[in-house]
C-alpha cells in the first residue's frame, strides 16, 4: 500500500536539525521508513479523539495492523476519548504514565488537548498529530488538505467537461472547516473558467438522504441536458445524488464525483455509477511511521501533507476495498 | 481518611437503639468499601508497573476530584430521595460563559463568582421547581438537563470557546499543583470536609437525613421540608458549577458538550458509595471511597490496555453488584 501512494513532504517547521537522511524541503517520498533500521524497541502511546465515524476506524485500526505486521519492536496503545474531550486529556496522561516514547494524537479538539500535549513536549516526548492539530507545536503533523483536493476536483471538472458545463454543488455540514475549504477550492478553480458555472448549491450536511433531497428538487428545476455535473463534499452525498438521478433516469449525462474513498464508493466506481472519488487519506499508516522515526530519533520536524488520489474507472482495480 | 462517627446525631434523630443500629451498619458499609478500594488498589499495583507511579496516583487523584466534587452535591440531593440529572448541563452552560467572559477580558475573580452564583442559580430553579411546583425531581432535572444544553449550544454556536490569552491567571485552577498535589485535589478535600461536617454536625444536615428517610415525619416533627430540599439541589448546583470553572482551567476551552454523561457518573458513584436512591442512607465518606474505586478501576482498565467499550460493561456490572450487595446487607 504505500508504494502505490505518492507522498509530497513539505517541511515547513523552522529551527531544529532534520536528522533524517532522505528527507529534505518538498521531496517525494514514498516510504518514510525505507532503508529504516527496524530493531529499536519503541513504546508509542496513541490517543483518538473519537470512533464514530468510519475514516477514524480506518485511521486507527490502519495504524494498528500495520504496526503489528511490519513494526514488531512495536508496542503500540490505542485509546479512544469517545468524542469526550475531557476524557481524552484524561487518556493522554494515562499514557504519560505509561512511559511512552512518543505521543500520537488525533485531538478531538484544538484547544483541550493543547495543554496536556505541551505537557508532553516539554516532558521531551515527541508528539505527532494525525488529521487535526492542537494550538502548541508538535514534531510532526500530518494531514491531507481539504482546499488543494476540492482544487484537484475543479481541475477534473474542467478537463472532463473541457471548460464547459453546468454543475450543481453538494456541500457539507455549514460551518464545517472541511466544508468550508472543500468549497473554496472548487470554486477557486471554476471561477477561472467563464463557460463553467455552478448553477446551483445546498447544504446537504455529509448525509446521503439530505443530497438526494437536494438533488430531486434540482433535476425539477433543470431539464435534460441541462446539467452536465455534480460536484458532493463527501461520498455519502454523492451516493445520494446517484439515487435521485438514477431515479429519474438521467444518469448517462451527468457525471458525480464524491470525496473520501470509502469502500462504498470505490465500488460504485468500479460499477460505472459514480463517475470519480477523491481519496481524503486518513493517515495511516504514515501515523505510526512517523512516530516510529521519532522514536529512533530522526523526527520529521513540520507539517507532511498527504496526497489525494484521484480514482476513476481507469485505475478503479487498484483500490478495490482499499477505502474504508 | 480514618473517621470517627458520632453517636449522638444518630440518637437525636431516630431514637437510640434505631441510631445505634444506623451507626453501627454506616460503619460496617463504609468498611465493606474500603476493603473493596483496598482490594482494587492492590490488585492494580500488582497488575501494571505503572500504577503506583507517582505520576499516575496523582492522575487517579485529580480524577477522583473532578468527578469528586460534583458526586458529593447529588449525595446532597440523593440524601433526600431527590435526583438532580442537570449537573451535567449546569457544568456545560457554566464552561461556556466562563469561557466567554475570560475572553472579553473580565477580572478572574469576578469569572470564578460568576460560575458560581450561575451554578448556585440553576440549582435553586431545579428546587424552586420542584417545591413550589410540586415537580418531581426526576422530570424538573431532565428538562433542566435538556434546556441548559440547549442554552449551553446556543451560547457557544455549538464550537467550543477557547480560552487562549488569559489562560495563564485561570489555569491555576484545574493545572496547577500546590503543595505537590493538583489544586482540583485540594478544592476537593475542601468541599468533602465542608460537606461532611454540614451533613454531620449542623441541623440542616440531620434535616436533610430526615427527609430522606421519612419525608412526612419530618414534615410532622417541624422540619422545613421544602426549605431542605431547596438547600440540597442549590447546593448541587453551586458544586456543578465550582466543576465547571475546574474544567475550563484544566483544559482552556468552554465546551458546549462538556459535562455530557457526567450526572450518570456521578449517580453511580453516590450509588457505589453506598447510599439509597430512597434516600436517608449514604454520606460523603461513602462518595468519596465510591470515587476513589471507579477512578482506580477506570486508571487500571486504562493502562492494561482494556479496551473503552469493556471498560463500560464492567463499570455497568460494578454498579449493579456494588447495589445488590448494598440491598442484601440491609436486608439482613
């Protein structure tokens, strides 16, 4: 799995020495643990904020099994906060108390976890942050980015569309900061393309039904040949918007795309019913790799941006059950 | 915490072999739980390495305060046959204004009044409710408990609010250690000793062991029934809220959603501690012990690396055994 995953490294953390030998400013790189020697004996403690969503089950059971296949000086504790703050602070100092060598942490939110984590830095354990970041420094904080994504999206749109057509938007929950640059860098890219218009947008709050609502009123409201495309924050939503164009009968000439790469999706793909997802990666295994390079001392000081994948019915066989 | 009972209050209120009896039985549960506590311990520090870790006894500690301190005001209410299910809320509703007037700059002691009188304000609205208008407990606390989460979120947009400039004067609270200790501890210890000798050594305390045990004879004996209840759910409140500003210093953010779950943690641990939902039976000695075993069995369950949704079935299994025991040695 992670040989088929391009990752672009973007240093951005100043100060400090990067020990890492292969590791430089904006590097390609596709193993961090390649050419690693393995045989160090590390104790990783790993807080999760919540497991009650699919792509957090990934992230952690990801981390886990990858751990226990291919790290085995590994001893790596899992604890999940269950989408209580309070308790997750609670979690991280019990793994304090455990003597851990590093800290992986997906904070449930910003500003509860920020005084426990800088406990731990200050205490000289290194913490690595997955997906969200606390308001403290870490050694590494590994994410995708949403904006860039939604920007792949609008490239997508255009060139499948060749600078022309109508697309309906399906956004996710308002206020959400997911939400909100999934949006941005969509319509960063349309703007630039006056023959490409989005002629209409919902909120459909990431949930199948509210898009498939949407989506009924919005093939009323435009006729046949009058929408060419449909642009879903997630892959919920737009399983939803293929119920209700499936329904109708126009599925030949609108083309879906959702986001996140869940299974469901990729076998929508494989199906011929979804046109296109783009993979939110959730971080594993490169969680535990990461900590495992600070554990030996070769840290990956600053942020490391995990790449999307765009999957379309060309390369859909390669990711068959590789979502979550 | 070694106590020595007195005999007299139990006298005074029930008659004197009726109190020697009650004396005698409070002693042999609040011993039954100490072995219990002693047992659990034990078996933890046997277990994990970790355990007796400086470091971690004082985790347990600050755990048994946090949850510690809200336990003790429902003893107050459960004492009377009461139940109060908005603590949980009141800490949520306090957490976020206290958040939100730490940030537009109001001076800290001013903020740790405020949380305070809030708490102490939603408390005698649950009383209020419940002794003018005649509301059962159990329905009064849950539209409490409903409505201020509501307001909690409505507040706060539903994000939570950080705490980020002025965190440094109000950190203290939850943060700091005094002494060695966590402060959280030390405010636990206070109001545990308060609660204790208000419960033991003043009229309104033996009032509200009346109430609990026979409402109507208590009514009849001159005892201010409603008066009582009205202190005890207050005082609840007031506790909730002291929680509340220990939340916010600890982690520097007023949540909407803090405090969710906490009323049933804290029934549990009331419960465990010995005392009846029937009222008239239980104290803070009992709470505090009760506590003190579901922190250590949470900080062991926890660092043997059991998993959270075991964790929740042998928490559930240890409050209906702790119960049924409870039950049987009264009943002998």
């Amino acid at each position: 799995m992670t040989q088929q995953r391009a990752r672009i490294v973007t240093v951005i953390g100043a100060g400090g020495l990067t020990l890492l030998a292969t590791a430089s400013i904006a590097v390609a790189q596709d193993d961090p643990l390649k050419g690693v020697d393995l045989s160090k004996k590390c104790k990783i403690g790993f807080s999760q904020g919540t497991m009650n969503h699919p792509w957090r089950v990934a992230m952690t059971e990801g981390n886990r099994k990858w751990a226990a296949e291919h790290l085995p000086n590994v001893d790596l504790v899992i604890t999940d906060g269950q989408n209580s703050s309070a308790k997750q602070v609670s979690d991280v100092e019990s793994l304090l108390a455990q003597n851990i060598d590093v800290l992986m942490i997906s904070p449930l939110t910003e500003q509860a976890l920020t005084p426990v984590v800088k406990d731990a830095m200050a205490a000289g354990i290194p913490v690595i942050a997955l997906d969200r970041k606390v308001n403290t420094d870490v050694t590494t904080y590994i994410t995708a980015q949403n904006e860039p994504i939604a920007r792949q999206a609008g490239e997508f749109f255009v060139d499948k569309l060749a600078g022309k057509g109508n697309i309906i938007q399906i956004e996710g929950t308002a206020g959400a900061s997911s939400a909100v640059e999934r949006k941005r860098g969509f319509e960063e890219v349309i703007a630039t393309h006056p023959d490409m218009k989005i002629v209409a947008t919902q909120n459909a709050d990431y949930l199948r039904e509210n898009a498939a609502k949407f989506m009924e009123d919005v093939l009323q409201r435009f006729g046949p040949g009058q929408i060419n495309g449909v642009y879903a924050h997630n892959d919920e939503m737009a399983l939803g918007a293929i119920k209700a164009i499936e329904a109708a009968g126009r599925q030949k000439e609108i083309m879906v795309t959702g986001l996140d790469g869940q299974n469901n999706a990729i076998q929508a793909v494989a199906d011929g019913k979804l046109f296109a997802t783009f993979t939110f990666p959730y971080v594993a295994p490169e969680g535990v790799e990461y900590a495992y390079l600070a554990c030996i001392g070769k840290p990956m000081k600053g942020d490391v941006t995990l790449n999307s994948a765009t999957i379309t019915v060309d390369n859909v066989k390669d990711w068959v059950g590789k979502g979550f | 915490m070694a106590m020595q009972f007195q005999d007299h209050d139990g006298a005074k209120t029930f008659g004197t072999s009726q109190g020697i009896l009650q004396f005698l039985m409070r002693r042999a549960a609040i011993s039954g739980l100490l072995m219990a506590l002693i047992v659990l311990v034990v078996i933890s520090a046997l277990i994990s390495d970790a355990f007796l870790s400086p470091y971690n006894l004082i985790n347990v500690l600050r755990q048994v305060a946090l949850y510690g301190i809200v336990s003790i005001g429902l003893t107050f209410v459960i004492l009377t046959a009461g139940i109060d299910l908005s603590v949980g809320s009141i800490v949520a509703v306090v957490s976020v204004s206290t958040a939100m007037l730490l940030n537009i700059g109001v001076p800290v002691p001013v903020v740790i009044l405020a949380g305070l009188a809030a708490g102490t304000a939603f408390g005698l609205i649950n009383g209020l409710g419940i002794t003018l208008l005649q509301i059962p407990p159990f329905i009064m606390t849950l539209g409490a408990m409903v409505m201020l989460r509501g307001f909690a979120l409505t507040l706060a947009d539903g994000r939570p609010i950080d705490v980020t400039s002025t965190a440094n004067n109000f950190s203290w609270i939850g943060g700091a250690n005094m002494a060695g200790m966590p402060v959280a501890v030390w405010i636990f210890l206070a109001v545990a000793a308060l609660s204790f000798l208000v419960l033991h050594y003043t009229d309104f305390g033996r009032h509200i062991y009346a109430v609990g045990s026979n409402a109507e004879a208590a009514r009849l004996s001159g005892i201010n029934v409603p008066a009582t209840k009205l202190g005890v759910y207050t005082i609840s409140g007031l506790l909730a809220g002291l929680t509340a500003l220990i939340f916010v210093s600890r982690l520097t953010v007023g949540e909407p959603t803090a405090g969710t779950g906490l009323e049933l943690e804290a029934i549990a641990i009331v419960v465990i501690g010995g005392a009846s939902l029937f009222g008239g039976v239980g104290g803070v000695v009992g709470t505090t012990i009760g506590a003190c075993i579901l922190a250590v069995l949470a900080n062991m369950m926890n660092l043997v690396g059991i998993s959270p949704f075991t964790q929740q079935i042998v928490k559930g299994a240890i409050i209906i055994v702790a119960v049924s025991l409870e039950v049987l040695r009264r009943r002998r």
